[in-house]
C-alpha cells in the first residue's frame, strides 16, 4: 500500500521523519526529551519569579517598613497578606483576557503590570501609596499564577506534562529564595532605602521576563479554538515527542472545540460561542455535569488546602515564627528564613523529576503526610516554648528551625507544585482557562486571609494552637485527596473526562483503560481516545465525553 511522510522541525532546526505503511502503523524517531516545549515552557515558567520574590521578600521588609512609616501590626498584617485577595482580581480577569488575546500576550500582561506595582512600592513614600502599589502588583501576580500554568500544560506534551507544568513552582521557590537574600543584603542600607530597594527591584526582571516570553509560540490548544489550525500544527510539530503525537493533539483539540476532523486548511471558521467563552461560567458553576463538577470539586480542593494548610504564612512570618520559638537576632532570624528558602527551592526538585515517573497521588499523599507530621511536631515544640518563657530549651528552639524547613520540603515535594499541575490539566479545553482562574481565586483567598490573620490567629490562641490548626487542616486535606482525586498521569488533556463524575468510581474506570491498554499506564505517545471511548461506550456513559459538542 502506499507509503504517507510527514515531516516536522525539531527544535534544533534539525527534520525528523515519520511514515505509515497505511496499515495503521508509524514510526518516528521519538526525543528523549523535547528541547523545545522545555524552552518555552521554561521561558513562561519564569514570570512566576516575581511572585515568589513579592511573599519572600515582604517577610523581611516588613520588620523595616513598620519601623520606618510607624504602622500598626494590623496594618502590617494587611500589607502583607493584602496582596493575594487584590490577586483574585487579577485570577478572575486571566482567564477572560488569555480567551480573547491568548496565552502568551497574558503572560505579557502580568509582567508589565508586575512592574507598575513594583516602581509603585520601591518609590512610595508613606502607607497609602505602598498600599496602592500592593494593590497594582496583586493584579499582576494573579494574571501570573493563573496563566503560568495553563500555557505550560497546553504546550506539554502529556509524557513530561508534569515535569513541565511543574516548573512555575521551581521558580515561585526561586523568587522566594531570592527574596529572602535581598532582605538579607539590603539590611544594612538605611532604614528609609532599604525596604524600598528591597521591594522596587524586583520591577528589573519583570521587564527582562516580559520581553522574553514575546519569543514564545502561542499555545496550540489557542489557535485552534480560534480557527488558526496550520499555526496550531506548527506549534505541536515542535512540542511533540513524535510526528505521530503531534498529529493525534491535533485531532484531539479539533474535536474538544468542535471542528469536524476532515477541516484541514490551515483556518477554518469557529462558532463563536467556542472561541469567545461564552457560556463558560453556566457549565461550570450554575449547570454543571457530574463530571465537570467533580471536575470543579478536585480543582478547587487542591487549590484551597495548598493554602489552608499555612505554607505562605510560615515563608511570610518565618522570622517572626524563629523569634518566638527563641531566636532573638535579626540577623540569625534572617539567616533562618534563608535556608527556609534554601528547603523550598532543593525538594520542589524531587517532584520535578519524579511526578511523571511515580504520579500525581502517590508524591501527593507523601507530601501532605510528612506535612501534617512536621506541622503537629513543630506546634509541639513551640508549645514547649510557651511553657518555658524564662527557661533555655535550646533542643526546642533546634527542633523549631528543622520542622520549619521539612515542613516547607515535604510540600514542595508534592503539594505545592502537584496543586498547579492537577488543577490546570483536568478541565476540559474550553473551560480551562476560567477554571483555573477559579483555582486561583480560591488559592490567593485563602492565602490571604492565612497571611492577614496569623498575627492575630496566633495572639488569640497561641503560636502552637495555630500550627496545631494547620495540622488538623493539613491531615483532612490528606482524607480529601485520597477520597477525591484520580490518578492523571500519561492522560491526554482530552481524555480527563472519563476519570471524572464518579466520586467512588474512578478507581474502578482507571482499572478498566489500564485493561485496555493492555494492564499498563497508556503511552503519552499515542491517542488514548480509543480506549476511553471503548470504556464510555461500555457503560452507556458516552454523552460525558464533555470536549464533544
């Protein structure tokens, strides 16, 4: 029979070759690893800095702006936490501007106005501007929190998506880290500069990010809902680990918006109903199906327990954690909160290279165990300290730093970054951008509200009281995620739905397309349509097939 070629550029510039015997059989000359989407994945990944450098730089900042502009606690509670409930506007707003303009320019978006807020804070001078600047720069952290993710799991290809989707929190942790060493040098400036050059530069690296990212391809699950599908070919051709893969995306994202799989012209016309949003937030909060609301339930709960569980008040309030468990000097305070940042940045590197070996639910599970452990040994010994206020319980106050930092280890190996990845690759492709968006919002609500309340949280019932809290917050999560969530690893973006809409059930649809994958995790490789449809169609469920107008 015939012999089909197909051809695609690599990143390297290089050709790599295909064909089909029209039997239905392919080769390729599959990558070990696509350099490409690596690139652009790191390149969108990196806008995430300035989020992590906002939450770890105010943690040091905050000592010298209340001693500078004479401000409350309270007032310092709200500069800091203030910022992740502003974000929930910039999260809500995401999600309709990456619809309508695409990935890549939102990702723009959030760093030119990272940068506004940033001159704001480093040149404001006196409380109500900083607010304003607070403000300005809560917009953008919500516009990268929410979009980050989202480009890097549409550019993914599903073998390494989890690796690759990961990255937003390797450089969340980054920012964090260099936060921590700006509090650090800046220290010794004079008071009145020092926390303004501590906040005011990090509007340097927006600008370099912002200019960078315009090197990127747009996301190809993008252009495809906007008719654009020879542009959308391209994109994958180069993201994909083989030609064969590239091809299956294609049919894949065609079909999930609505194009009919003969149109093959490099545009088409889109109802605008699929390309604009329109009715997105009917399906997905007033008239949901079963399994976009389990869908929902899984995306929300992740997102809401990352936060609940106190991990951005210990890396905002780890100095004033280290003071109350014994640590007096400033600067061995901030020395402490530096090797805080140290933990965050080496362990997200666990799940970095092991989510898409191991899965999602098993890094998961181990994470927020060894959370909830750390967290209720950590409230232990500060407890020891309270009941010791003139005593020397230096083991106390050595224990204190270690569960400080496993605390931080344990959730960036698992948790932390698992939240992104699993909330941005379960919604189907003309949900997902305002269901992470949602995501989001309960993301920086409760992280605010952490953030804004643990002052307060821990004069009302004592420091050990709150981190006993988080414990029990951190052990139901754990309950909530076994229960709740499928295992996503290897799935297609398209394929999703079948684990959905089962609260109990999903173990048993997980056993049935391993079973037809021949017992095995299906290769990312390949189209997993079939078997999902195979198992749909067996259990007379084939109208959840959510992507399918």
């Amino acid at each position: 029979m015939a012999e089909h070629k197909f051809g695609a550029e690599d990143p390297q510039g290089s050709f790599s070759y295909g064909s089909s015997n029209g039997d239905g059989e392919a080769w390729n000359r599959p990558r070990k690893r696509n350099t490409y989407a690596f690139a652009c994945t790191i390149l969108a990944s990196m806008t995430s800095i300035l989020i992590g450098y906002d939450g770890g730089v105010m943690s040091g900042a905050a000592k010298f702006i209340q001693e500078d502009l004479n401000v409350s606690d309270v007032e310092i509670e709200i500069l800091s936490g203030s910022i992740n409930v502003y974000s929930l506007i910039g999260s809500a707003m995401a999600g309709r501007t990456s619809d309508y303009v695409g990935r890549r320019y939102t990702i723009v978006i959030a760093g030119a106005i990272f940068f506004v807020g940033a001159l704001f804070m480093g040149l404001a001078s006196n409380y109500a501007l900083l607010t304003v600047g607070r403000f300005v720069a809560g917009i953008g952290t919500g516009y990268a929190l929410m979009i980050a993710p989202v480009y890097s799991t549409e550019v993914a290809p599903a073998s390494s998506r989890g690796f690759l989707t990961s990255f937003p929190e390797i450089f969340i942790n980054a920012g964090v880290l260099l936060g921590y060493i700006s509090n650090y040098g800046f220290s010794y400036l004079p008071l009145n500069l020092g926390w303004r050059f501590m906040l005011g530069i990090g509007a340097i690296p927006s600008v370099v990010l912002a200019i960078g990212v315009l090197a990127m391809p747009e996301s190809p699950r993008w252009l495809v809902m906007q008719g654009r599908l020879g542009e959308a070919r391209k994109v994958l051709y180069r993201t994909s680990e083989s030609n064969d893969e590239a091809e299956d995306r294609l049919a894949d994202i065609k079909e999930a918006a609505g194009i009919p799989p003969e149109c093959d012209e490099d545009v088409v016309q889109v109802v605008k109903k699929q390309s604009s949003g329109s009715g997105v937030w009917k399906e997905l909060l007033l008239h949901p199906t079963p399994t976009v609301r389990h869908i929902l339930i899984a995306a929300v709960g992740i997102q809401f327990f990352q936060q609940a569980s106190g991990v951005d008040t210990v890396v905002l309030y780890s100095p004033r954690i280290f003071a109350k468990a014994g640590l007096k000097s400033s600067e061995k305070q901030l020395l402490a909160t530096v090797a805080v940042g140290f933990s965050k940045t080496v362990c997200v590197l666990v799940s970095i290279f092991y989510l898409d070996r191991f899965g999602r639910r098993p890094l998961l599970l181990a994470s927020v165990g060894g959370m909830v452990l750390s967290l209720f040994t950590l409230a232990t010994a500060l407890l020891v300290v309270d009941n010791n206020p003139e005593g020397d319980v230096t083991w106390a106050l050595i224990v204190c730093i270690v569960t400080v930092l496993t605390f931080v280890g344990t959730f960036e190996m698992g948790l932390g970054p698992i939240a992104w990845v699993y909330s941005s690759e379960i919604f189907p492709l003309r949900l997902r951008a305002q269901g992470a968006a949602i995501g989001v919002a309960v993301n920086r609500l409760m992280s605010g509200l952490n953030s804004m309340t643990f002052i307060s949280l821990y004069e009302a019932i004592s420091i050990s009281g709150a981190f006993y809290l988080y414990a029990s917050i951190a052990f139901a999560s754990w309950v909530f995620f076994f229960v709740m969530l499928p295992e996503t690893q290897g799935r297609t973006l398209e394929d999703m739905d079948v684990l959905f809409g089962g609260y109990h059930k999903w173990r048993s649809a997980t056993k049935k397309i391993n079973h037809n994958h021949g017992g095995a995790v299906p290769d990312s490789s390949s189209n997993n349509s079939t078997a999902s449809e195979a198992l749909l169609a067996s259990e007379g469920s084939s109208d959840k097939r959510l992507e399918t107008p």
